[in-house]
C-alpha cells in the first residue's frame, strides 16, 4: 500500500526542550496507524506537528514530511490552513472544550465546507445534517440550531468526528478521541470510527495510550518514547512479538483475560518519562530498563525484524524468547 | 431570554428606588435646608416663612413620599436658584451629557479594541509593553489633569479646539478624549487578557484545524468570547465616566448634566441634585441591563439563566 502521510526525523522543540527526537511513521492509505505511549512521550505534539498546529515556540523541522505527495514542509501557513480540515482533518481529547461556546453546531460545521468547497450556507448545513445522522447523532436538524452546552460529551465528540468530515478528508488524525469520555461512550466512537474508515475510504492516524484500543482497531502501530518511535509493526505482529523493552514494559500492563493470573500482580514500568534536552545520546529508556547496560549509553541501531517490524535497542531480535517468562 | 430580561428590569427598579433614599437622605444631611435657602443675611423669622413655604417643617418621611411620588410621574419641582422646573433643567442639558458620554465611549472603543487585540497577538512583544506601560500610565494620570494638559498644548499653544464653553462640535472634543481616557486603560486590558485567553483555548484549537483564514480565527472565533467581559466592564466604566463627566463638564465649562449637578451642589439647590443623581442612577442601571441583554446574546449559556 502506498503512503498517504510519511513522516520521516520529525524534531519538534519547545525552547530547551525537545519534544519529538526524530520520530518517523507513515500512514498507509485506507489503514489505521496507532501512535502509541505514555503520557508526555511526544505522540500528540508530533500530530499537531504534522498539522502544523504546534502551540507557540513550537519549533519543528523534518528530514521529510509529505502528504499525498505533497511536501508539507515548504507550504506557507496560507496552503496548510488551505489542506486543514479540507484534505486533512483533526480531532482532539477535550470535546467539551473543543468547540466554540458562541457559537451553533449548525454554523461551526457550515463553514468548515463553505470556506474549502464554497457554496451556500444552506447547502453546507445540509450537509452537516446528513453527516450528523451518519455518525449517530439523532434529530440533526434540532441539534443544528444548538449550542455546545446543550450536548454532552459524547455527541459533542460525535459532532467534532461529523465536523471533520465535512470535506470528505483523505486524513482523519484523532488525538485520543475517547480519553474523555466514559466507556460506554469510547466504544460507540471507536466502532464509529472503524466503519466511517470503511465507508469514506479514510486514514486514520489515532493517537492513544490505551493498548485495548490499539488491539481493536489498528493496522499498524508505532510505539513512542520520549519522542522517538522506539517500536513499528503490525498490529498483529506487535501483540505477538514484542521487541523492545519498553513495548514489552506496555503490554505487560494490560490485563488480558484469560493470560493473566489471580492474585499475581500486573507488570508496571517504574519511572517516568524522563525530560530530554538537547545534547542526549543513547537509548532513553535506560533509566528504566531492567536491559540496559553500558552500550545503551552510545548510539543505538534501528533493528529490522521482517518488513514492516522495526526496533530501536541495542538487543538482538528474538533475544525475548530467550528469557524466562 | 426575555425573562432575564424581566428580572434584570425588576432589579434595576430596587436600585433606582433605593438611590432615590439615598439621595433624598444625603441632601437633608448637608446641613439645615431652610438656612442657606434663605441666605446670609436673612432673619430668624424669614427662616421659618422659607421653612413652611418649601414644606421642610414636615416630618422627613411626609417630605420623602410627596417627592418620590411626584417624581415617579416627572415632576422633581421647582429649583430653588435657576427659577425653573427641574424636569425643564434636566431636559435642556441631558444632551449635552449624552453628546459627550458617547464621544467618550466611541472614542475608548476604537482606541482600546485594536489596541488590546494587537497587544493579545503579538503577546510579550515590545508592541505589548507599549500597550502595557500605555495602560498604567493611563491609569495613573487623573483626568482633570489631562484635562488642563489638553488646554495649554491644544487650546492655548496650538489654537486649533476652544478650551471652554457649549456651542458648536469643536467644544466636545477635548472633553470627549479626557472622558475616554478615563476607559481606555481598563477596557485595553481587558480586551488584551481576553483575546490571550481565547486565543489559547481549544475551540481556537479547533477553528485552527479546521483551516479557517486567521482574520476569522481572530475576529469571529476569539473576539466574539473575548468582548464579553468587555461588555460588562465596559457598561461599569460608563458609570465611571458618568461621575467622571462631572469633574470634566466643571473643567471645561460644559453645560451638561454634571456641571448642572456642580452648581446646584455649590449653591443647595437640593431639588436639582436630587434629581440630577437620580438621573445618572438611572442611566447606569439602563447601561447595566444593556450590557446584560448583549452578554446574552454574545454567550448563548447565559440566554437560560
């Protein structure tokens, strides 16, 4: 499958600090690529990065950056603000926050299309309409003429998904959709999610730190860690053989019915992520590794395991078989 | 929506009557009423002859419900010095007052709207110091000062805007920058905090990520939130420059509804400062119950409240 977004070395900085240390990913056409981590690692900011939506002193560079072959590095702000929410669309963690308080459903989903596609108002809120409806929200016509207080969590997020799709985007990019929301609520929105990338032909890129959810609705998965994607694979293959300590450090925190056992405690990584200014070398996650040892310190490999499974650790592939479980 | 409205209404009926006390009592305080309405050199009997004829040997209260009825229906009565009604005295100077606050008002808009807003987008650069140290400066500077200033450079020194008097346009533009200048500071950071404020949120967020040009982002999305403190505050310094407006139609010799207030102060023209007061309440409550309505219809979450 051809690359619809390809990142490749993204750096993105905010004064001191760096945020993403050379994170590649890239999203497949029609598939569902997860970022995945713990809080603070990097995943959201090298979303809104790709969006170029950074909070100011963002800083950000990449060795490459495209989209659809264009390459989102050398637009001007007029041509990306041209791309968002038009051919790239984004929606966020907070859905009670994200959408403008003064404002009607009806006319913040009305201009998304009249500013990229033109056309009436009426038209657009037509439009607005019939997506409401495909996303699951009942009585769109009412709902239209209301305010983001009279909705709740759920449909709010619900609107955001409908708002973003008001162009028939190629990207969608969901910054931990369901983080918000109670878990009843989650599943709906990531069923809705799944089967709108069915219908619309969409990419999703999602971000999340929740393994349940990547398990469910991924195709392939980059794992990252103090701003560097220290793990890609298919899903599938990701939950079969985990090769970088950290990953492995994840899974062994989820419960998995059936795997794990009563009254044995589940695996937990000690630490957290650490800050990383500029000048770091070797493997961040030493510090927390049972692994590391003194190599870990120096530069350490990019590891290739099969075509589309790679690792960053100064560790052998398969070197996990070898340990007692 | 309308029953905001009502009850914003009833609210400012209560402020409106409890002002009237006040200003009926405060009068009666400043000193014996019949005494300086007679004058320096009248006698011990003249006193009393002034005393029955204004109805002043009436118990306070008899006094206070003759009046607050007969103002209910506009009747302040006669004024004790300008030998005319006090409904007729308020008439003729109520426009000047009402020329001079809306200069002032427009004038502090249109300084301090752009002003804030530049001061919010280019945040902790030296344009928002500028507008920062602006700001206290302004604060600092008290307006009869300003005031003075403005005559000597451009009434005295420059020539070009008369530094007293009613007549024509000219007369309202240097209290109209006085008058504005006691708003603008306020007004300008208020704008600047809300536009920071709403410039950072995650529905600007949003509006980003939706591709929308940066004119729109700022003047549809952000504005719109970021004037509703503005509105209200901007409704609390009108009050301001309505007792403001007093100490500047004194200094510039504008025949407004404050200097009416300033003279009939000076000479015990209780009727008249009675009447002026109630005015001025009234006008704030009305700017008030303005400044609601257009928060209501600015924020939607307050429209069921």
């Amino acid at each position: 499958m051809s690359a619809l977004l390809e990142v490749e070395e993204l750096q993105v900085s905010f004064g001191r600090t760096a945020a993403v240390r050379g994170a590649s990913f890239r999203v497949a056409k029609g598939e569902t690529h997860c970022l995945v981590g713990e809080s603070g690692c990097g995943k959201s900011v090298s979303a809104l990065a790709v969006m170029n939506l950074l909070a100011r002193g963002g800083q950000r560079s990449a060795k490459r950056m495209s989209f659809a072959g264009t390459d989102l590095t050398s637009l001007s702000d007029r041509e990306m603000a041209r791309l968002r929410g038009n051919r790239m669309a984004m929606i966020f963690q907070e859905p009670m926050t994200s959408l403008n308080p003064a404002f009607t459903i009806g006319s913040q989903m009305a201009e998304v299309l009249t500013r990229h596609k033109g056309g009436s108002r009426a038209a657009a809120l037509d439009r607005a309409a019939e997506l409401m409806g495909r996303v699951g929200i009942t009585a769109p016509g009412m709902r239209l003429g209301q305010f983001p207080h009279q909705l709740s969590g759920g449909l709010r997020q619900r609107v955001m998904i409908a708002m973003a799709l008001m162009c028939d985007p190629e990207l969608l990019i969901a910054d931990e959709p369901t983080t918000a929301l109670d878990v009843t609520v989650q599943a709906q929105i990531l069923r809705l999610l799944a089967s709108l990338k069915r219908e619309f032909g969409l990419s999703i890129l999602l971000i999340t730190h929740d393994l349940g959810i990547v398990a469910r609705v991924a195709d392939h998965v980059s794992v990252m860690y103090a701003g560097e994607v220290v793990e890609r694979a298919p899903t599938a293959e990701l939950f079969r053989a985990p090769q970088h300590p950290y990953t492995r450090g994840l899974l062994s925190c989820v419960p998995v019915p059936g795997r794990v056992q009563r009254d044995k405690p589940l695996g937990s990584i000690p630490g957290i992520v650490p800050a990383i200014g500029a000048g770091f070398a070797g493997c961040a996650f030493r510090s927390r590794c049972a692994h590391a040892n003194e190599t870990c310190t120096r530069a350490i490999p990019r590891r290739p395991m099969g075509d589309a499974h790679d690792y960053l650790c100064r560790l052998e592939p398969g070197w996990a078989e070898l340990q007692p479980a | 929506m309308l029953r905001l409205i009502a009850r914003r209404l009833a609210l400012g009926v209560l402020v409106a009557l409890t002002v009237m006390t006040l200003a009926f009592l405060l009068t009666r305080l400043s000193g014996d009423l019949a005494v300086s309405i007679a004058g320096p050199q009248a006698t011990q009997a003249d006193v009393e002859i002034v005393r029955k004829a204004y109805g002043l040997d009436r118990p306070l209260y008899v006094q206070f419900f003759a009046w607050t009825g007969r103002a209910m229906v506009g009747d302040f009565g006669q004024s004790y010095f300008f030998k005319d009604s006090v409904a007729n005295l308020i008439q003729k100077r109520l426009p000047v007052t009402l020329t001079l606050g809306l200069v002032g008002l427009s004038l502090a808009l249109i300084v301090s709207l752009p002003l804030g807003i530049l001061a919010a987008l280019r945040e902790n650069s030296w344009i928002d110091r500028g507008v920062t140290l602006f700001t206290m400066v302004g604060q600092a500077v008290p307006s009869f000062w300003l005031a003075l200033i403005l005559m000597i450079v451009l009434g005295l020194q420059l020539g070009i805007l008369p530094i007293s008097g009613t007549g024509t346009w000219q007369h309202f533009v240097m209290p109209g920058i006085v008058l504005a200048f006691t708003a603008i500071p306020a007004l300008t950071r208020l704008t600047r905090s809300g536009m920071i404020e709403a410039m950072a949120s995650d529905y600007i967020r949003t509006a980003r990520a939706k591709g929308l040009s940066r004119a729109r982002i700022i003047f549809k999305h952000a504005l719109r939130n970021a004037a509703i403190p503005v509105v209200s505050i901007a409704a609390v310094q009108l009050g301001f420059m309505l007792g403001g407006s007093i100490v500047i139609e004194t200094v510039f010799a504008l025949h407004g509804v404050g200097y009416l207030g300033w003279e009939s102060i000076a000479k015990n023209d209780f009727p008249v400062v009675q009447a002026v007061v109630l005015v001025l309440a009234v006008f704030y409550i009305g700017l008030t119950l303005l400044a609601d309505i257009l928060n209501a219809l600015l924020d939607p979450r307050l429209r069921t409240g």
